[in-house]
C-alpha cells in the first residue's frame, strides 16, 4: 500500500509541474542565443524568421547568459515571462522590439532576480507587466 500511494503522490506532482510547465536553463555557464535558448526550450522559445516568442516563463540561471544582438521582434504570449537570474545581453545595432502577442492582453514581464551584469541597449518595450 506504502508504494500504491508513493505512486499516486509521484503522479500528482508531476501533474502539478506540467500545469506550470517552464523552462529553465541549467546554470553551467552556457552562452545562449536566441536559436540556442529555441533548440533549449522547445516550444517555450520558439523563432519564425526574424521574430521570436516566448510563452509560459523562461529562466536563465545564475551563471547562464543570453545574448540578443539582432534587431527583431521577440513577442511575449500572455502568460510569458522571462526571468533573469543570469545575465541579459541585448545590444543590437538595429532596435529590438519587445511586444506582446496580443495587445491586449500585454504579457507577465521580464524580471531580473539578483542578475549582474545584463545590458540592455537599443530595445523598445511595449504592453508589458510590471
């Protein structure tokens, strides 16, 4: 009986988890561009073109970096945040949007939780969360 429930509390976390599904990165000192963080996340970060979407939240881990250095759009699903813990890089020469996939609804945000180091140039933010 010990195992049957083990078993059924296994399965309820998992559950759980997968209702909050994310992605986050390892912490290992990887250097992420945006096609590196899609080939990462899955279906998470995903790049059409010159534009890329991020949905649900994306973490980048103490010691991991992501490097945005072109000017294109990243699109930001309404339950989609990026969390850096990491650092951020983003220093296109030509500007980089950040919009929500939808207007109206805007998106959750982009928070830093004790990052040092990110730099931010050249983007335009727009129908973010606070």
């Amino acid at each position: 009986h010990i195992m049957k429930k083990l078993f059924t509390i296994f399965v309820l976390l998992i559950s759980i988890s997968t209702i909050n599904a994310q992605y986050t990165s390892s912490g290992v000192g990887t250097k992420f561009t945006p096609q590196m963080l899609a080939d990462s996340a899955g279906a998470y970060f995903t790049i059409n073109g010159n534009n890329y979407q991020l949905s649900n939240l994306i973490t980048i881990s103490a010691n991991d970096t992501l490097e945005i250095m072109d000017g294109d759009t990243l699109f930001m699903a309404n339950d989609g945040e990026l969390r850096i813990e990491g650092v951020l890089w983003a220093m296109p020469n030509e500007a980089l949007a950040i919009t929500a996939v939808d207007s109206t609804t805007g998106y959750e945000g982009i928070t830093f939780d004790e990052s040092e180091g990110s730099t931010i140039q050249n983007v335009h933010f727009s129908y973010g969360g606070g």
